[in-house]
C-alpha cells in the first residue's frame, strides 16, 4: 500500500511471436510521490487441461510525482499461455480465448480485454 492514490487511463496491447506486451497508462492523483505494482492476469475460455480461473502472468512497477502520468510496459511471455502436455512431452498452447486482466491486484481489476496470444 502507498500514500496516494492512482487512475489506470488507458491500455494498449501489442503481440509479437514471441510475447504480448501491455502498455498500461496510469496517472499518480493522490498528494504524495509514489510507487505503484500494475499486475497482469490471464484468464483461459475454452476446451482443454484444467486451470486455475486466473494466473499472474506478469507485472511492472513505475514510479511518478504527484499529478504525473507514466506508462507501466508489463511483458507477458509466450511461456504464460502454455501448459504441459504430457502426450508430446512439450509445451502447448490450448486454443480458446484468452482475457488479459490488467490492474492493482486480482481482486482490484482495472481493464479487462480479449488478447490474441503469441
């Protein structure tokens, strides 16, 4: 926890072959300098292996002065969206739709987009 307060602006997404990368503006509205943990979660809809509803897939902290506005680049690798398959001893994609969940914590979600994966 911190000693000020922060909006979340705005979110852009962007994938590459070999990740996803969201870029998460946030703005310091509170009265003090401050430190701030953007979290990334991904959420899995469809067939396939048993997951967990939600997992951190990646998180950025910025830092910025009372009524600054800074940009937190959360990298979320390729590695997050996959999952043992034992059947080809390697790592799989499931298909489905994946949800990214972007904010302060799991239970503080700010933004909340389908997000191709890598």
């Amino acid at each position: 926890m911190g000693w000020t307060r922060w909006n979340y602006d705005d979110i852009d997404i962007h994938t590459s072959d070999t990740e996803v990368t969201a870029s998460v503006t946030v703005s310091n509205v509170g009265p003090r300098h401050g430190h701030e943990t953007v979290q990334a979660y991904l959420e899995f809809h469809g067939d396939g292996p048993e997951r967990p509803a939600r997992w951190l897939a990646g998180f950025a902290v910025v830092d910025a002065a009372p009524g600054e506005t800074t940009t937190a680049s959360i990298r979320i690798p390729a590695r997050a969206f996959q999952v043992w398959d034992p059947d080809s001893a390697g790592w799989q994609t499931p298909s489905g739709t994946y949800v990214l969940q972007v904010g302060r914590s799991v239970s503080d979600i700010r933004f909340t987009r389908d997000t191709p994966h890598p």
